[in-house]
C-alpha cells in the first residue's frame, strides 16, 4: 500500500522534505499532500508519485475543503503518513481520511490524534529530522548524501533560464543573489555595497516580483553586470538558474534550501536566526555567516517583522567585507589530489 506526506508549510521545508521522500519511496510508492507553490518545487520529482494540491487559504480553505480532501485521500487507501507539517489542521485531516497509522513529532501541535511519534531532535538539521519520521529514532546518524535534498528541474525549466540568460554571463563567473525574505529582519542591507565590490564578476539576482526593487538597487550598483530574474521564473526555474551559478549569497531564507537541492555552493547570512535551529545550507562547500557576538541572538525562531530592540544590529553590521572575503573563497575551485 502505497504512504501519504502532508507537508503544507513554507517553501523551505518542502525542499527539506525530500530526504524523507526518498526514504519513503525506496519502500513504495509515495504521494504527498502541498501548497500550490510547494507542488511547484516538487514537479517532476522521481521519489513522488502523485502531488495532491491543497490550497488551505484559498479554494481549499475552511471545513469544506478539509473535508473534500479527506475524502479523496481515503480513495488512495494509504498504509501510513508522515506529518511534516505538524499543525493540528494536518493532524485532522489524516485522522479524517482515515490513515491507520499517522507519524509526527512528539512536539507538534496535533501529536495527540498520532499513533506513533518521533523525537524531535532540535539539535539536528531539518533535513534530517523529517527523514527521521521514516527513518525512525534508532536510526544511525545519516550520510551527508542521505539528507542533502534534491530538486528536479526539467526541459521547461532549462529552456526558460537558457531564455532568460542568454549571453549574459559568458566568459564571466556566474554569482547569485537572493536579497529577499517573507521575514523582514532576515533581509541583510548590504547586497549591493557587495555587488560594487565583487567587480570582476556578473550577478543575477534570484526572488519574487516583490524583490524586484531591491533587484533594482543592486542593479544601479553594478551598472551592466547584474540580470534582473525576479518574478520571471517558476520556482524550480529558479532552482535551475541557482544550478547555474558559481555561489549563492542568500539570507536565510528558501533560496539557501532551493541551492541545497542543486548542488550549488551557498553563502547564506543569518541575522534574527541562527544555524543551529537546523535551517543551514546543505550543498556541498556551503558556509553561514553571522554576528556571532550579539548576545541578543538569535531573537525569533523565524525572524520579526521588526527588530525588538531597534538597532537591527545583527544584519546591519555584519560588514560587506567580510561577505566578499567568503564569496571569494567559494569562487576557488576545489581540486582534487
């Protein structure tokens, strides 16, 4: 019988899911319950077999649309499913479709409509915590290749970048930006103070349409060597233009997790939160950067809309100079001996 995922949470997670999804899909077949913009990301992986689309805010929202999923779900006479996304409306929709056997954290909110829970391990990465709601407790700890997620961009998403690219960074090493975050505090001031710097480089910047002023800034920095992607690609097309490029720089945000699921070396810079929350890069070569010597950080689990103490401190003052010091090392390939 095949198993059921709900992973109905940020963007981030649902790329964070994929470990577990491979985990799961070396046993049978796995279908999984997203967001529009999470089925986005998961188009065409190899681990899924079916994206089951729940707009829990729009045409789904409410009673009526949890109950026309339960529904459906039921049809799919799964064996088991694994609650990443641990809210209590997750929880009854699996108790609804009537799942058997329904694993989650111990620490979620809807852990009491569960048969079995899994520790939550805070000291672990993400990744590695919702493989383990397969994986289970006594597991060894994992491989780096086990818990690195995967993203699977297709003929669309290549010949869209190929479009959008051009001849832009021909002869030219390749940067990425990601100046943006949903979370006010988590967006470092200083990407085009960094753009000036780097002058031997060309960059493209990666976001929505809502990061498209601050594209523009970066842009006014770096006369002629910065492309504008934002708002003009899917987001596995944006994943693919990532695959492309010779480093990421990214505040903490789903940027960092979509480098992770390429491949890509990322620079990703943490002000409100911290690595050890289990949200670092993940690709291979990849670093954080923050002020480490704030003793008010890490100040929210996500990051406030506004910094609770006034001075931004943790973004404002981590210095572009030291940005480009990191960036630069990345640029240097590795070589093998």
């Amino acid at each position: 019988m095949p198993s059921l995922v709900i992973q109905t949470s940020f963007l981030g997670d649902t790329v964070l899911t994929t470990p577990l999804l491979a985990e799961l899909a070396a046993r049978g077949a796995v279908d999984v319950v997203v967001t529009p913009e999470g089925a986005t990301i998961l188009r065409g992986h190899p681990a899924v077999r079916a994206l089951i689309v729940y707009d829990k805010r729009g045409a789904d929202a409410g009673l009526g649309g949890m109950r026309r999923l339960a529904r459906r779900l039921r049809d799919g006479r799964y064996s088991a499913v694994y609650l990443a996304q641990g809210s209590l409306r997750s929880a009854v929709l699996a108790l609804a479709a009537r799942i058997p056997r329904r694993v989650g954290f111990n620490t979620s909110a809807g852990r009491a409509l569960y048969s079995a829970r899994v520790r939550y391990r805070g000291d672990a990465h993400h990744a590695e915590r919702l493989w383990r709601l397969a994986a289970g407790d006594g597991a060894p700890s994992p491989a780096a290749d086990v818990i690195r997620p995967c993203l699977y961009p297709g003929a669309d998403e290549r010949s869209a970048v190929d479009a959008l690219l051009g001849d832009f960074a021909r002869g030219s090493s390749l940067i990425g930006l990601a100046p943006g975050s949903i979370w006010g505090t988590k967006r470092w001031p200083h990407f085009a103070q960094l753009a000036a710097a780097l002058e031997d480089v060309r960059f493209v910047v990666i976001g929505s349409s809502s990061d498209t002023a601050l594209a523009a800034r970066i842009a006014e920095a770096a006369p002629g060597r910065v492309l504008d992607a934002t708002g003009r690609l899917t987001l596995l097309g944006s994943a693919e233009l990532i695959a492309r490029c010779a480093v990421l720089v990214a505040n903490d945000s789903a940027p960092t997790h979509l480098a992770s699921g390429v491949g890509t070396p990322s620079l990703t810079l943490f002000g409100p939160t911290v690595p050890a929350f289990g949200f670092g890069p993940l690709a291979p070569r990849s670093e954080s950067l923050g002020v480490e010597q704030l003793t008010c950080r890490p100040c929210h689990p996500h990051g406030p809309a506004t910094c609770p103490l006034g001075h931004f401190q943790c973004m404002r003052t981590l210095e572009p100079s030291r940005v480009v010091a990191r960036v630069r090392n990345l640029l240097v390939p590795t070589t093998t001996p």
